[in-house]
C-alpha cells in the first residue's frame, strides 16, 4: 500500500500524519521539537509509521508545514494557513472560520464555500495568548499546564489581568499570588484576557460559522469555554485538532503526487 506524509513543526511539539492513497489516516505521532528541527521531523515521522505499522518505503511523498518547514526533508513545503484549513475542512467540511492557538503564533482563517482561503490575520510578533504563554504563565502558578484550563472552571470571579506581555504577565500572577488571590481566579482571569485578544484577531478576518479550533491549544478546555462565552458562539473541536496542521500537509502532498501520476 502507498501511503503519503504530512510534518508540521511547530516551535514546542512536531506533528506527523500519514494518510493512505484514499486520504483516510493511517497512523499519527507528535513529538518534542527540541533544538534539532530537522531531526524533529524525522523523529515525528518515524514514530508515526512506527505506530501504524508502516514502512516508511511505503511513503511514497511528503509535504512539511510550520515554522520549521524549509529544514524538513520533504517533497513539498507548504504554508500553515493552507495546510490548517484543510485539515480542519477534512473533518469538519462545513467549516467557514479556522481559529488555530499553536505554540508561538495565534492564526484566523476564512474559508470560502469550495475550501478555499479567503482571508486569515496572524498574531506572530508576541507570544500573547499562544501555548508558550499558557506555558509560562502555568508554571508561575506552579501547576501542571494541563490542570490550566480546568483550574479555570472552578473559578466565577476571575482576577483581571491587564498584561499581555508574557514577561510582564507571568511578573503581574506572580504579584497576585504574593497578594493571596485564588489560583483559580487568576486561571480565569487568563483565559478570559487572551480570549478577548483572540475574538479581535477573528473580527479582523470576520467570524462566519461554521468555527473550527486547530492547534494545541484547542485541548484546554478552559481557553475553548472562554472563547465561545465571548463569542456567544461554539466551535467544532476534534480529538486531534493538534494534528491538523500535519493532516492538511499530508492531503495535500497526496493530491499533489495523484496529479503528477496523472
């Protein structure tokens, strides 16, 4: 059987997803990215033919997304933008707003009627709201990352945070702690910042149902609540929305291979 690869290599984790010539999954893996990108993405796609029982002789092509992308040792590099609006139109066909929190950059992206990108915005020159930013903001509290967002659900009277700057922030729920604020509060208060943050980033591209959740991020279930009371809206989310990005590479590496077959 031929099968086909997607890697996308995101600042904190390297997602791999390989498809077969029907475009059904076949196998998945994430791993740490670490200092070695292109290491990453070899690692990642191992570990996913490993987990499938693929040999990786099998994979006839590969496309690479993500920052790391043009380190990959792919056939084909493409954009986050494309490869997160397919993934998520994979599953969710009726999709027309992509909302993607990944680990250093927040993206919104407009889908049109054939699947296309219409318009997206990018939140990539501050790490505010991203998964990094959860990240440190976590450990400033000293819990365990994933306790954030459910932390968060305890509370009804969040504690305000006024900074969006992760060096400053992580300074202003360390100055609320020292002052005795709930830790709860403080969660609640953070979820309910960056979703007001993330909600402008969507107005830009204009929010247009159905809305799809990508990235890592889309896992705290915490940030989802926040946002949809925000928004007064709900999003599709999948078990492995942190995959899409990997997944849309992967579509589309094999479309691409169909079409040079042809």
């Amino acid at each position: 059987m031929t099968y086909f690869a997607g890697v996308d290599i995101g600042s904190m984790a390297t997602k791999c997803v390989i498809v077969n010539a029907s475009g059904d999954v076949a196998a998945s893996a994430v791993v740490a990215t670490g200092a070695r990108v292109s290491v990453a993405a070899d690692t990642a796609l191992a570990a996913a033919a490993g987990a499938g029982g693929i040999d990786l002789a099998q994979v006839a092509r590969s496309a690479a997304t993500g920052y790391g992308r043009k380190r990959a040792n792919a056939d084909w590099q493409i954009t986050e933008i494309t490869c997160h609006a397919r993934g998520a139109i994979h599953y969710f066909p009726g999709t027309r707003t992509v909302l993607d929190i990944g680990g250093q950059d927040t993206k919104a992206i407009r889908i049109g009627a054939s699947g296309e990108v219409t318009n997206f915005a990018m939140n990539d020159k501050c790490a505010a709201g991203t998964g990094r930013f959860l990240e440190v903001m976590a450990r400033a509290l000293e819990i365990d990352l994933e306790d954030l967002g459910p932390l968060s659900l305890q509370s009804s009277t969040p504690q305000i945070i006024s900074s969006f700057c992760t060096v400053f922030g992580e300074t202003e729920v360390i100055s609320h702690v020292a002052n005795g604020a709930v830790v709860a509060d403080i969660a609640l208060g953070l979820h309910q910042a960056i979703s007001h943050r993330v909600v402008g980033l969507l107005k830009r591209v204009g929010v247009e149902s159905e809305l799809t959740m990508s990235g890592g991020v889309s896992r705290n279930i915490g940030m989802r609540r926040a946002l949809e009371v925000t928004l007064g809206t709900s999003f599709n989310v999948h078990p492995d929305a942190q995959l899409f990005g990997a997944l849309g590479a992967a579509l589309i590496g094999r479309d691409r291979a169909m079409i040079d077959t042809q």
